[in-house]
C-alpha cells in the first residue's frame, strides 16, 4: 500500500476503524495462533517462522520485478516506489528478526511455560470445547430471556 493511499472518505486506511468482518476474523487468527503454539517459546518460533516467510515472499517479489521484461518495466506505475517500499519492507524484518533473536535468547522456566498453557485456554477458548459450547449455550439462552 502506497503512502499517499486514501479510500473515499477521505481517510487513511489504518486510521480507520476496523469493520465487524475484521474484527471476527482478527479473533478466529489470533485465537489460532494462541491453540497452535500455546507456550511463549511456541509463539516465539512461530513468530520466527512468519518473519522469514515474509521476507522470502518480499525477496521474490523484488525479483520477479526486477526480471520483468524493458517493455511491462515501462508500463509500470510507480515502479520505483514500489520499489522502495519492498526495499524498506525488506529493513523493517531485518530489524524485527535481530529483536527476535534476542528474545530467542531467554530460557523460560517450565512453569512459566505451563502458565503460558494454562492462560491460553482464557485467552483464546477452543470453541469445540465442552464447557465453552455449554457456556455459549448460557449465554444464547440469557440474552433470549432477557
């Protein structure tokens, strides 16, 4: 997204409060990640993993448009700086993953660890699990009878 990008309103996309749609599909990821790697050490690898992802795909997209032919070279918009913003993109990991690294370096102690466990079941409930479908069901039947 280019820095001067504005939708009709006349706003910046990101001061923009986000939509319903939005925000029910930030829970369902968010809740996903937590169930998936429910230790901190499990969220630092699977930030590690995101963060090399992302990099590669930023990699191969600069050389896919670096090895387009002179003539769709030419037709491009803004190519430079899209350009630049892939290379700033590129910066902004590479700054990430040195922090990373850092954070790599501490040992949590097991029960640190089984408290991380623990708090995810709060944070993010699997929604197949029995007292969370009981306790959804409560609340269906309280907000009926109220």
């Amino acid at each position: 997204m280019s820095s001067g990008a504005q939708d009709w309103s006349g706003q910046e996309p990101w001061d923009q409060p986000p939509s319903a749609e939005e925000k029910a599909r930030f829970e369902q990821l968010h809740d996903a990640l937590l169930r998936g790697q429910g230790s901190l050490g499990g969220q630092q690898r699977q930030l590690w993993v995101c963060i090399q992802a992302m990099q590669s795909l930023a990699a191969a997209v600069v050389q896919a448009l670096a090895n387009e032919p002179a003539s769709l070279q030419q037709r491009r918009l803004g190519r430079r700086q899209v350009f630049n913003e892939l290379r700033a993109l590129q910066a902004w990991l590479l700054s990430v993953e040195l922090l990373l690294e850092r954070t790599g370096e501490v040992e949590w102690p097991e029960a640190v660890e089984r408290l991380a466990l623990q708090l995810v079941g709060e944070l993010a409930p699997d929604p197949r699990c029995e007292r969370r479908l009981r306790l959804n069901q409560l609340l269906e039947r309280s907000r009926a009878d109220g």
